[in-house]
C-alpha cells in the first residue's frame, strides 16, 4: 500500500498549504491550530457579562468589521492568522452561554467532551448516508438510536435517524405521517403529490411549537391545514378537545397527525401523552411527540416519570443541543418501527445500487432528506459514555432545581408575577408595573435594555394570562441550562430583573411627564 | 457582574463533572480532551487501506461492539475513556479520505483550519436564529454570503442562508420557487397548500441530482412534477429542448423552476447556464442552479470560466463540503435577492416579536427551515481567510490535474475505457471483458473487491453509453479530492482496479467453467 511519501510530494504541480485534519497526524495539527484559538480568546477582551453592551445594529457592525470588505481576499493570511481573527470576533461580540446570566433560549453551553468528540468526527468526515463514506460513523449513529429509543421506551422494532434540528425532526416526522395517511387513502403522494389528498388536517395543542406550522407550509399543506386544540389551566392539551375534534371531522378530511408537546419551549408543558395515545389509537391517526426540550428529562430518575406516555408515540423529536449539552446540532427523529420510513426509500446508482445493497453496503440514505450527512451522534454517544444516565441526571436536576429557586424567589418578590408553575427547567414571570396598561412595555423594555446593557441575557414569550380569549401579553423567561450556575447567580439575575423594571419604570415615568408637559 | 465563584460552586445541590467547552478555560478543556482522543488515534491500528478490510456487515458489527450494549449506561466511563473509545472506533473501523486511494465520493478530506474553527464554533454554540443567540456568528454568516455571492457574480441585492447541505439547499431554492410560481397564479402556498396550484412542473436534466426529486415530494408536488429535459453529448441540458417543453406547456400546468446543473455529481457537467438563463427569462421561470460540486471551480482562475452565467440564477446551490476542503455540513443557498425568502418569514413571540426587531434585535430565522442552527459559517470564513482564492484554487487545480492525469492513464490501457471527458475531478471510466455482456457484473464486483479488501476506495455510477434510450451501464469513477495525493498514487490507484479487474475476470471464468461443468 502506498502512502503519499515526501518524494511523491515533490511532484511538479504539488501544492498543499496546510494540514488535511482526518491524517494520520492530522489531529496534531488540529490541536495546534485550535491553541492559537485558545490564545487568542485569552488575550480578547471578554463582555463582562453575557452578551456585548450596545445597540444590536452597532454590535453587528463590530463584530463583522475585522473580517473585511466582503470580497473574498486574493491571498490568505494563514491558519493561524484566520483563527486568532475569529477567536477573538466570537469570543468579544459574541454570546457567553456559560455566563451564569445567559438565560435566553434552549441553547446549553456545551460540554467540552461533547465538542471534543464533534471535533473529532470533522477530522474524519465521515458521512452516514453510503457504507464506503464511512462505516464507523453509522454504526455510531444505529447505536445512539437504539440507546434513545430504548430510553423512550420504545419497542424492539424502533428505529430513527439523525437531523439537523427540531424543526426538521417535526418536518420529517410530519412527512412520513402525511404520506402514511395518505397512502390509507390511495394516494401515492411521493409520486403524484398531495392535490388529490382530501382536506389535510394537523391536530396539535394552540401552544404548538411554530415550526409544525412552517412544516405544514413546506410540505405543501399550509399552514391553515393545523388546527388548534385548547389547553387546560397548565397548558397541556384537552384530550376530550381532541377526541370531539377528531370525531366531528367529516369524510372529505385526512387527519394526518396528532403533535404532542413534550416539554414545551416556553413552559416545558407536557401533554398527557397516555390520554392523547388512547385518542389517536382509537381514530388510527399517527401520534407525533414533539420532545425536543423534554426528552432530556428522560436523564433524571426524579423528572422521568412526567414523561410517561412517550413510549407509545409512532414519531418522537428529540434534540440533545437542548437538555443534553451538545453543542447544535444533535436531533433524532424516532420512530415506533422502520417501515415509516419507507416514503424516504431511494436507490441511486452512485450510492446504494440494488446489488451493492444486497451484499450488505449499506448506509442511512433512505432515511433522511439529506445525503451527505456529518456524524453528529459521535458527539451524543461520547456524552453518553462519559457521563451516563447518572450523570446527565444530575445536570437536568441541578437546572430543575435552578428553576424551582427562581420560582420561589419570584414568587416571593412583590414587584414580580409567576406566570406559570415550573415543569422543567423554564420559569415564566413578569414584571408589575403601577399601569398595568404598560406592563407589556415595560417587559419588552426591560429585556432589552439588560440585553443592551450587555448585563444579563433574560427570554421573552407572549401568553394569555387570564384562559381562553383573554389577550397574548408579554411576560420574561428564564431559560436555566447552565449546571455551573448557582442559586446565588438565579438571585442576581432576579436582582437584575429588578433593577431593570425600575430603571424603566422611571424612564416611563420621564417620558410621560414630558408628553403631558408638551 | 458576578462570576460563578469556588464559593459558589460549594451551593447544596451543586453537580458539575465535567467542564463546558464555552467557559474562558473551556477551549482548554476541549483541546485537553482532544489530545486523548489524538494519543487513542496514534495507538490504534489503522487499517491499511483507505477503509477497513472485510465484508461490511463484519465491519459494522466491529465497528459497533466497542460501544458496548444498546442501553444507557447507568454511570459513565468519564470523557478520557469515552473519547479513546470513540476514536478508537473511528479510526479502526473508519474510512480515511487522506489516503490516496479514496477516490469515491464528493467528500474531501477537510482542512485541519476548519476543522479547529468548527470546533471553536462549537464550544461556543451560538445559533443565528435570533440576534441574542449569537451576534457574532449571524456577522460571520452574513460575510460568508455576501463574500459568495460576489464570487459568484450575483448583484449587490443577493442574499443567501446556509444549510445542511446540499439536498437541503435544492430542496429550499424550490420551495422559495415554488411559493413564488403560487402566488403569480393568486395562490398562498403558504397558508393554503399546493392543492389549488394547476399542475406543477419543475424541469431540469435527465441527468440532475436525484435530491431535486426528492425535494418535489418532499413538497407535496411529487416527483412525477419533474420534467427531464435531454442532454447533449457533454451531457449538459439541451436549451432548445428546454424551450420547446416550456413553449407547450398548456396553461393548465405551472413551471416552478428550471434547475441547472454546475458540476453533475458524476461527470462535472455543467450545463450551458448563459443559454439557459434565456429561455428562463423568456418564460419568466426561476432559474436554480445546482453548483453544489461545481461553485468551488470558482476558486480556481483556470476553471471559473466554466461558470459563466452562475450570475443569471434566481437561486444557486453551494457546498464547500465539496470543492472546498470542509468539513460537512458547508451548504448554502445563495439567491439574487432578498425578497427570495418572504415564503420563510415568521414572526415568533418567544424568538423576533415585532418590537424587538425594530429596536435592531434580528437574526436570521427568516431564511431557514430550521430554528436553532449551528455556526457553519465559522469554518468557512477561517478557511477563505487563511487561504484566500489563490491557496483555494491551488487546491482546486491541484485536483484537477490529478483527474486529467488520471484521465490520461485510463485512456491509454486498453483494458479500460474512458466515459467521458474530464471537467473538473472526477473521472467515470469502465473496465472492458471479453465478455460485454459481464462488463457489469465485473466492473460491480471489482469495486467491491476494491472495498472488501480495503485496498482502495472507488466510485461507481450508471450511464448510457450510446446516447439517449441505450441502456445504463455500470461504470467507475474516480472522484479526486485529495490535494495532498500525487500523479503516482493516481496511477497506483489505476493499477488497483486494473488488478482486481483481472482477478473478477478469473473468478468469473471459474464460476464460467464450473457451471459448465455442472
């Protein structure tokens, strides 16, 4: 076997200017280029808090002049060069997820084991749709799969796949449910599409994450084809609102899915799954699990129990870049067996030719809307490893528990409102105001001006507080994904909440009195 | 602003095994780790050959079995364990794209700075969905596109996303069609579906990229809406055919897009785009343009004039997993302009409420399908920063010349016949047998034989050979992106499948006189 020699290098028409990752000292390299990284986010000026202070516009700006006119340069200014400059772009104008005030979105500061390994899955590239482009990589994958669904309770016959989100899990999932329902109906939609599928319709709580919506626009049903089912006083869906739904749906509709929330992104609500299964069982309709942020709780021996039910899903969203610590993206799409699928079966000759396949190359074409397709699960599988269903555990309990203080303590402070009781690591509130016809003002303000003050970094949501057609208003949200936080951080950030809404609140006042003046 | 302190961190209920990547020592950390994952990767037995040897079911099984049962292990190994583990699993059981002879798909061995500017990505975990998720990765992004679509010759009012790849990027540029075609016939894709839109067609080469009939049913269109357009003997769509398709079509049918092809996965073709964009302006049809494989040609001064006319489309497809030495997923989707992405505009009360986005406070969410999504652009700024266009093309032209060369070579064996000329770095040739009616079966087997004695990585496709209704005949191909292999690798290479093509011819015989014989 030959291997590429020094001599073979000096080949007229040779020209190689850095290191290929995947070689045998290819990751020598890799670990070298990422020290110049790791001296240059030491020497950068970190924001003290979570996030730069200043005007979004401005903070844009800042962050994207080092790199140059947007011409690409004629002549590169090394690795090295390239790294220290985006080191330091990331690091001083952009977000510190690990700042004990980050609390915004579902998005984890990473742990290092999980980067490491994703790190080290870029090296190799390795992609898992044919056998020959990488068979590591997909025996990985069919192992984090099967570790998954067995943790969800699923059957033998399970199976699933990787993507690249939670959103494109509920596409997918909602794609093989569409073209299961129709097929029931004769219809051929991977063939001849979805015009002669009679009135489509999504059932799904109103507090549905949106991308159900988007998914129904792209899958050619719009977005009309949802329809909302009410939720009871802690925002779960009415079984009895779907089951009188469901009956009343006339011959000339298709219901194609049911999708059920499993931890819902502002409340971490979780639908009554065995009560929503009895439903769609009884109607035969696919029962969709959206469980990206809720999966996780599966980790916790204390929080697993709310999600029972999840086992007798026919689909299930799971994203670990949520309650799991990777680094984005890590989502599964799961499914109760793999013949669902079958609308995603290809053969192409260049991958997955008839006889290649029945000699046993075989990779994951036909399960994915993707074709080259990274390794995420080597990510998930070293996290796994590492730190098993103990470990991870306790990072959920530990943000359980961060959230349950956070609760309290908002609970407890006069000038602010609980909006709903925590479920899992998410606590929706709100500032009180003397007006209460500023209140949504003087929320949305007071975020903004933490953010912009680069002080701490607070979610945002609408919701009705007061039951059904009662107005959306504005409320604030702690999003706790950061297990190296403690409560005495949850309580500065409360502090700052406060502040804020006060420093607002005299702005207000100021504003007010300058418009009667005038 | 307070920091998590040791004092803190003593709090009851405080948990904390491992560190986070994003931390101000975090990228220590994940260098620390990867340094494990580096020593486990020099102590494994590395297969010879550019994938490991052995029936791949054995393979996948070895593959898997380090891993240990498919069940999550109650407490874990630590990140040290499981990160050798994995890199053990990787290297032993995994395809190696810096060996010379891995030759078989469009997935290039990535470069050692993006692979570490990924990684600098990771730890961080920004999203560019929302401005608060990532200001500095949404800036890096938005220079990424603005710098590609000046290569590729778009206007000042080009816009563009990047996705998970390829598929993806094609599937987006027709939904973004799609809505458009909709909404010229007074249709709201968006909120009504497809149903009501008069007989969708999407035409493109009968030689386009199986991921366009893929998308066609992922959009509920079906894919029987794609209409194949013939090629000419370079294998590039044949505009006057284009016309007179799009001249008959009756107005009881819709035509969505044309999609173009730069750089067919198999042969390089690229069709005549100039020619092209005439008809699709005569009939006021989108013109998309896969250039997944073929943008990177745009690196190399010596190629790019191939591309002429990439600046007419409506949408282009971009892979810098390709032709751009990255590790996947680099995709994007480049479009003429803005206004391209109004099907994708949403307006979320948790993510960009009305209010903040006029204070300045915008992500990107309205160009995608996907919600959190990884900075992708990282690596890819790194990589066009460090080398610039001339270290990029050198790479490109590098490559090319070894598919010229190998060319060459093919050309003069007479056991082997050369398909069709080269165009950028792949080369599809056949290996000739007595017996014409094997040459199938032996140019199958050979590959495989390739493969299962993990010799050498090839790659295979069908095509006719005798122009348009002659039957798809089984051929090879060399698909050349590693920079780093020599002139002589490509004929060692060319030697390989020369020697397991007379060893098939001699089994084939065998088997010939043994059936014979029985």
């Amino acid at each position: 076997m030959i291997r590429t020699s020094d001599a073979a290098r000096r080949t007229p028409g040779y020209y190689f200017p850095t290191p290929l990752a995947g070689a045998p000292d290819g990751l020598a390299a890799v670990c070298a280029a990422l020290g110049h990284a790791l001296g240059a986010t030491r020497a950068a000026r970190r924001p003290e808090g979570p996030l730069p202070a200043g005007d979004p516009t401005a903070v844009l700006a800042a962050a994207g002049a080092p790199l140059g006119p947007a011409q690409l340069p004629t002549e590169g200014i090394g690795p090295e060069g390239a790294l220290r400059l985006l080191a330091r772009v990331l690091v001083e104008h952009g977000v510190d997820l690990t700042h004990p005030h980050a609390a915004a979105h579902l998005q984890p500061p990473p742990l290092a084991v999980a980067v490491a390994a994703d790190a080290l899955a870029d090296a190799g590239n390795a992609s898992v749709d044919t056998y020959d482009s990488g068979p590591s990589a997909i025996a990985v994958e069919r192992w984090v799969v099967d570790v998954l669904a067995r943790l969800a309770g699923l059957g033998p016959a399970a199976d699933g796949v990787l993507t690249p989100g939670g959103s494109l899990s509920n596409l997918l999932g909602l794609l093989l449910a569409r073209d299961a329902a129709a097929a029931r109906r004769g219809v051929d939609a991977r063939r001849h599409g979805i015009a002669a599928l009679p009135g489509p319709v999504v059932l799904c709580s109103e507090l549905v994450h949106f991308s159900v919506h988007r998914a129904c626009a792209a899958l050619g049903l719009g977005e009309f084809a949802v329809r909302a089912i009410p939720v009871d006083g802690r925002r779960r869906m009415r079984p009895e609102a779907l089951a009188g739904v469901l009956r009343n749906l006339g011959p000339e509709r298709t219901p194609l899915a049911v999708v059920a929330t499993a931890g819902n992104t502002d409340f971490g609500a979780i639908d009554p799954l065995p009560q929503l299964a009895e439903v769609t069982r009884e109607h035969g309709v696919w029962l969709h699990v959206d469980a990206a942020y809720g999966f996780g709780a599966l980790f916790s021996e204390h929080l697993a129990p709310r999600l029972a039910g999840l086992e007798l899903a026919d689909s299930i969203t799971v994203d670990l870049h949520k309650l799991g610590w990777q680094p984005a993206a890590a989502s599964v799409l799961l499914t109760a067996g793999a013949a669902a699928f079958a609308p995603l079966g290809r053969e192409v000759a260049y991958l997955n030719p008839a006889d290649d396949t029945d000699a046993g190359y075989e990779g994951l074409l036909g399960r994915s809307l993707q074709t080259t397709r990274r390794a995420d699960a080597v990510k998930i599988a070293a996290t796994l490893l590492a730190h098993g269903r103990r470990g991870l555990g306790r990072l959920v309990d530990t943000c359980h528990g961060l959230a349950t203080h956070a609760q309290q303590r908002i609970a407890a402070e006069p000038e602010l409102e609980l909006v709903c009781p925590v479920e899992l690591t998410t606590v929706v509130f709100r500032y009180r105001t003397p007006y209460p016809a500023m209140d949504d003002e003087v929320n949305a303000r007071l975020r903004r001006r933490l953010a912009e003050s680069g002080r701490a970094l607070v979610g945002r949501t609408a919701t009705r507080l007061a039951g059904p057609g009662s107005p959306r208003r504005v409320c604030l949200k702690f999003t706790l994904l950061n297990p190296a936080a403690t409560q005495r951080d949850v309580d500065a950030l409360v502090d700052a909440v406060l502040d804020a809404g006060r420093e607002c609140l005299t702005e207000l006042d100021r504003e007010l009195d300058e418009e009667g003046a005038a």
